[in-house]
C-alpha cells in the first residue's frame, strides 16, 4: 500500500516535534495571589516590608514550595532562601535564579514577587516533566532588596559592615532584622562568593515602567541597570524682610534654586541619551511667607548605564550653577552623598540566549535599560548576569495599584525557563 505524502505531515510529524516544556499559568497566578495574602496593614494594603511578621509568614510559605518543588533548601547568614536541584554534572556550576519578597512601605504584589514565584514555578515545571538539567540548579530568594540589596550585596561581597546598623521601616536594624529571619550577622562575610562560583544568574522581574506596554512588546531584555550618584546640594543667600527688601536687592535662595530645577532639567535633557536627572527633594528655610528663603537644601540625582556619562552630566550642573551663583547674588555647594551604585552591564550571551528563548516562543521583545536598582547588579559583579522584564500595567509600581496579567507573568517564566535550558547546554 502506497501512503499518501500528507499522511506523514498530518500523522507523524507531531510525534516527531519534541514540544517545548511549559509552565502552569493558573499555579504561578495562584501562588502570586497566595504571597499577596502576607504582610498586609490594618487598611488591607500591601506593607510586607523586610524583617516584619509578614515577610517571615511569607518566607515561610516560600520555603514551603520549594521544598514540595523538590530542592533542597536552606538560609543563609545574609537572610537569603536558598534552593538547589542537582544536575547530572556535579562538576559544572550552578545556574542561579531569583528575586525577592519583600516590599516597599505600601507597595505592590508583584515587584520582585513576579520573579520569586516565576522561578519556583520553573522548577515545578521540570520536575513535572521529569527534566534533569546538565548544571545544578540553585533558587535565591534575596533578603531586604528594597532596604538596600541587603542580600545580593552580601552574595558579591560588597556589603560593608556599617550597612548592619541601618534602621529600616520596621524599626529594626540590620543586624536586627538578619537575626529575625533566621541570619547571622557575624559571619554574613562568609556568604560572599567568588567570580566563578556560578555559572549565570537570571532575574525574571516587572519592569516597573510604561514602555513595554505602551509599545505592546511582551518581553524586555535588559542591557544593563543603571548607575545612580547623589549629591545634597545647598544654596546660601540672606534671609530678609519681604516687605521692605527691594526686588533687586535680595539674596532669595529659593529663587536660586528653582532657577536650578530648571538648569538640572535643560543639561539632562540636552544631551542625546536615556540618562534621568532628578530633584527630588527640597527645603526651603526659615520656611515663613513674610521673610525672603536664605537657605534652600535639595537633592540632586543621576541615573544612566554611564559612569562617564554621570560625571559629565555633573559637571554640566556644576558650571550652571555656578552662572546662577553669580547672578543671584548666592553660593551653591554640592555635597556626594555615599549611596550611589555603578552601572551593572548584562552579559551579551545571556541576553543572546533571552532572545532567542523569546524569538522560539512567539513572543516579540526589545532590548531596554533598568532605571530602577535589581539584586542582578550585585550578581553581574561576580558572573555573567541577565534580566527578563514583563510588562507593568500603566507603568505603576511600589504601589498597590502595581499589577502584571498572569499572561505576561506566565510569558516571562516561560522565557526564564527556555534560557536556562539554552544557558545549560551552551555554558561550560
């Protein structure tokens, strides 16, 4: 008997295509919406911050699904949840994969959480499918990432030990807080891993901004997390009578310093870049209607994936606000404040391999930057590094507003997942 050629397309091809493993859309939803449960204020708002009851009920619950996804679990001196699965090779390195829980002081459900529960619910996935990978696998839960990158820091080694005397929003120390969650703040240095522990490291995260929405692209893939350096600036003029100082005679710190705001913006936005400046806060003293403003403190910011880029911007303020020094009769000091961070670059072959786990999914991305600080930033510096961002609706974050449709979650674990099984097979 003669088959006919459609027979074989129509019958025997699907059985020759290995289709691609995926994760379960309703479970990563379910357990999302389960995590929202812990930590909420006496208005039923999210308030899950680091080291309070809540992140402990919720870092209970973690746990609880990464034992029943099959890894081994533990916590180490710097508060980090730490899963591993081992892979056939007990020679390679792990490729690790992770997030955080905790939150900022009235913020959203997904930031951070998105990435945690995306990572748990890939290794449901293959242990569902019964997938053993090459290199060990290793879930980390990061402790305290929104109260500093408590946890990553820890990890690459670069947390100081003045850092452990910070009072977050719980009122809890550092050192406080480690001890709550099951650390130990005095051998947190042994936490500390060297370049070549680690094989990658992936970050599934929202992206906390509009542009992939607004574009409808489903999968970011980020270059690099931005560089941030602070300045406290101050500008000194004379505090005087409003009624009887002349217009022309006044030594109005204010005045300097909205002249400032607008300097700040027109330098930033003159230069050919995705580089943000920001005056955030100011203060305006002795603060009364009737007496001109002799001192005015604000706040100076610059983010950008250039540290170059960031001094050039500065000394543009610099010499601006020396013009308006002058002409405003007032003196402008800047002061660097020491909590800035260096641009973390992701590694091209990672961001190579998001792509084409998001080109053999269907799904359309585009390569972006970080404005907001992640834990991939402390990983980048002691191994190659990626970040996957999924769409945020309205761009809202650290709000209770803040929300990811369980399809865009689902997308992003399904492109962590498919680049890890391409990082397996490509990484030594």
């Amino acid at each position: 008997m003669t088959l006919h050629p459609l027979f074989f397309l129509t019958t025997l091809l699907p059985f020759l295509v290995v289709s691609q493993p995926e994760v379960n859309q309703e479970r990563l939803q379910s357990t999302i919406t389960e995590l929202s449960t812990f930590g909420k204020d006496a208005s039923g708002n999210p308030n899950r911050v680091a080291f309070s009851d809540g992140d402990i009920e919720a870092r209970n619950y973690v746990i609880k699904l990464m034992e029943e996804a099959g890894l081994e679990v533990g916590i180490d001196f710097a508060g980090n949840i730490r899963g591993r699965r081992a892979g056939k090779s007990a020679s390679k390195k792990p490729i690790t994969f992770g997030s955080h829980i905790d939150m900022v002081p009235q913020g959203g459900n997904y930031d951070g959480c998105v990435g945690s529960m995306g990572a748990i619910e890939v290794v449901m996935t293959l242990q569902e499918k019964k997938l053993i990978t090459e290199h060990p696998l290793e879930v980390l839960i990061f402790s305290n990432e929104e109260g500093g990158l408590l946890g990553s820091r820890a990890v690459s080694g670069v947390l100081g030990k003045e850092a452990l005397q910070v009072v977050n929003s719980t009122g809890f120390t550092m050192e406080e807080g480690l001890k709550r969650i099951g650390g130990n703040p005095d051998k947190i240095g042994e936490v500390a891993l060297n370049s070549g522990n680690i094989a990658a490291f992936l970050e599934l995260h929202i992206e906390q901004g509009g542009i992939l929405e607004k574009e409808t692209v489903a999968i970011g893939i980020v270059e690099g997390i931005v560089g941030i350096k602070w300045w406290d600036v101050e500008i000194t003029g004379f505090a005087n009578h409003a009624g009887t100082t002349p217009m022309d005679a006044r030594q109005d710190a204010l005045l300097a310093a909205a002249k400032f705001i607008v300097a700040v913006n027109e330098v930033i936005t003159g230069v050919e870049g995705k580089q943000v400046g920001t005056v955030g806060r100011i203060n305006a003293s002795p603060g009364a209607p009737n007496v001109i403003p002799g001192t005015v403190k604000l706040s100076l910011e610059i983010r950008d994936l250039s540290s170059e880029k960031i001094e050039m911007l500065y000394a543009a303020i610099q010499i601006a606000a020396e013009k308006i020094a002058l002409t405003s009769n007032t003196q402008i000091h800047f002061t660097p404040v020491d909590a800035n961070s260096k641009p973390a670059l992701t590694d091209p072959g990672i961001q190579a391999s998001i792509a084409e786990a998001a080109t053999n999914l269907g799904l359309s991305f585009k390569k972006m930057q970080s404005g907001a600080g992640h834990d991939a930033q402390d990983m980048a510096l002691i191994t190659p590094s990626g970040m996957i961002f999924v769409p945020s609706k309205g761009g809202i974050s650290h709000s209770p507003k803040e929300y990811t449709s369980p399809e865009d979650m689902a997308n992003g674990a399904n492109v962590l997942l498919q680049t890890i099984l391409i990082l397996d097979k490509t990484l030594k």
